[in-house]
C-alpha cells in the first residue's frame, strides 16, 4: 500500500496536504492567496505557459523564511471534465514527489498541495515544493560538456534513475527540463521534478524504464553508454537498444509531426491543453 506523507490540511474552500514544519500561521495565511502571491512583485516567474511556476519567500515562524516554487496548473478544457473523476495534477505531484522523497531520493522537499473544486471540477489547484538553489536544468549540460565530463554525468544520471526505478518509480515525463542538476566540483546531484505524472508500481519492466528515457536529449553518440551504464553492462542486449531506438525515434518522429501540424497551439484554443 501506499505510504502517505504529510497532514491533511482543510482551509475552506481548498483541501490539500502539508508538510508538518510548515504549519505556521503565517504561512497558512500567504498560500490562502496561491494566484495573488504569484502576481506580486516579489515573486520571480520561473516559466508561464500551461502551468504557472514562480518562486517567492515565506514566513514559517517568526524569525525564519523559505523560498518555495508555487506551480500553478490551470486546469480547463478536458482536463477539467477529467478532473471530476480523476485525482488533481497537484495531488498527483504531491504523490509522486513523497514517493520520492519518504524514500530518500533528490526531490524538492514537497511543501503544500492545495484543490478547489466546484462541484466536482477542479477550479484551482497549487504544487508547492522548496526551492532549490545553484541547479540548472540538465538540458543546458548536455551541449556544454566535453566527452569526458559528459560521461562522468550520464554515468551518474544512470546510476540515480536505475536506483529509482529498481524502487518501483518510473517518471512519465522524463525530459531534460525536469532533472535538476547541483554540481559542486566533484560530483553530480540530481533532483526530479514536475512529479505529477510519477506512477508507483510493484516493478517496473525493462521495458517500460527504456520507453521512460527517450525524452531525454542524450547526445547519439552517447545513448549506448548511457544505456550501459544504466544495465550495469559492457555489451548491451540487442533488443535493449532496438527497443530504445525504436521508441526513441517514434518519440522524435511525434513531436516534429505535432509541431508541423500545429498541434499544441490548436490544443490550446480548443482548451484541450
Ligand atoms: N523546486 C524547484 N527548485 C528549483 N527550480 C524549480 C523548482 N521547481 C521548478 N523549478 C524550475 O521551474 C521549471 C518549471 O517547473 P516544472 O515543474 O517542470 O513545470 P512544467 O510542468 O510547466 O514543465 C523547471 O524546469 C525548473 O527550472
Ligand atoms: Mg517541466
């Protein structure tokens, strides 16, 4: 069964759940306004498109601050039939970020997840997760680096997400913007976000851990080394890298197809994304 994190939290009209150090009545106060604290100066707008991220500082106590992201995802069209039968995206991060983190692996440390809903349809719905400093998303590395270095990287990538997985947690959305990269001159550290499309499973399939990596930009000349790495193996199985090539070019092939056909921005008229 599944292990659950952090304290229910009931702030009529939201419902959610929070991490037990951030109870402070402070606190409680600012995040009753998730979409005001996102529109004030202070808070630095880390991405706006189909969800809304921005980080900002708050009071916990009466002496100390956090700086926190707020993700908030606007939910409409679709989305918003399938949340009356369907857990929010923000729970589900909650999820998939407290899978992660009651198991020890890099995350941002889950803070709040907030829901309203109307009816049965979700109305707002906010992530909350600390805010890590001094990463950079670990497609900025990819072009950067010298094989070398690559290597040591990718090594290191492939040893976090194989432990992972071998845990029963495979990240659906596995691209090179949400793997968070902290590098202190020795070593590499990982942190996964954007968590809400994390499934936990009593194992999970070589098949499906090669299907989950093929978003992520891995130079061709490396992608066998990576796999490598990842299988703990000199020779890597033939069907290994077919399965992976296949996927990965079928994965290529749909996104040139979506964006010839202007897929995203007919969606997001539609309201369908
Ligand atoms: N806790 C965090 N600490 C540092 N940066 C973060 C954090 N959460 C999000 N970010 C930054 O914001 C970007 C967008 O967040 P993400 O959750 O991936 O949103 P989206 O679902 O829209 O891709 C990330 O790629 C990362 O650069
Ligand atoms: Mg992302």
């Amino acid at each position: 069964m599944r292990e659950e994190f952090g304290l229910p939290l009931d702030m009529p009209p939201f419902q959610g759940k929070i991490h037990p150090d951030y109870r402070d009545s402070r606190f409680l106060e600012a995040i009753f306004d998730c979409q005001g604290l996102l529109s004030q100066p202070t808070c630095e707008i880390l991405l706006d498109s189909r969800n809304r991220v921005g980080k900002v500082e708050l009071s916990i106590s009466e002496t100390r601050t956090r700086t926190v992201v707020i993700k908030e995802f606007r939910t409409q069209g679709v989305d918003k039939l399938k949340s009356a039968f369907h857990p929010s995206k923000a729970l589900k991060a909650w999820r998939g970020a407290s899978a992660l983190y009651i198991r020890g692996f890099n995350t941002p440390c889950p803070v709040v997840f907030l829901e309203k809903r109307k009816g049965r349809f979700i109305e707002q719905s906010f992530f909350l997760s600390e805010m890590i400093e001094n990463v950079e998303e670990i497609r900025f590395l990819f072009p950067r680096l010298e094989p070398d270095k690559l290597k040591e990287l990718l090594s290191a990538l492939a040893d976090y997400l194989s432990r992972i997985q071998s845990e029963g947690i495979l990240h659906r959305d596995l691209s090179d913007g949400n793997i968070l990269v902290k590098n202190d001159g020795e070593e590499y550290e990982y942190y996964l976000i954007d968590t809400n499309r994390i499934r936990e499973k009593r194992k999970v399939g070589d098949l499906s851990q090669i299907k989950s990596l093929v978003r992520l930009g891995i130079p061709r000349d490396f992608q066998k080394y990576f796999l490598e790495q990842h299988f703990k193996t000199d020779k890597l199985p033939t069907f290994i890298w077919f399965w992976y090539r296949f996927n990965k070019v079928r994965f290529t092939w749909i996104i040139e197809l979506k964006k010839k056909l202007h897929l995203k921005q007919i969606a997001q008229k539609l309201k369908i994304q």
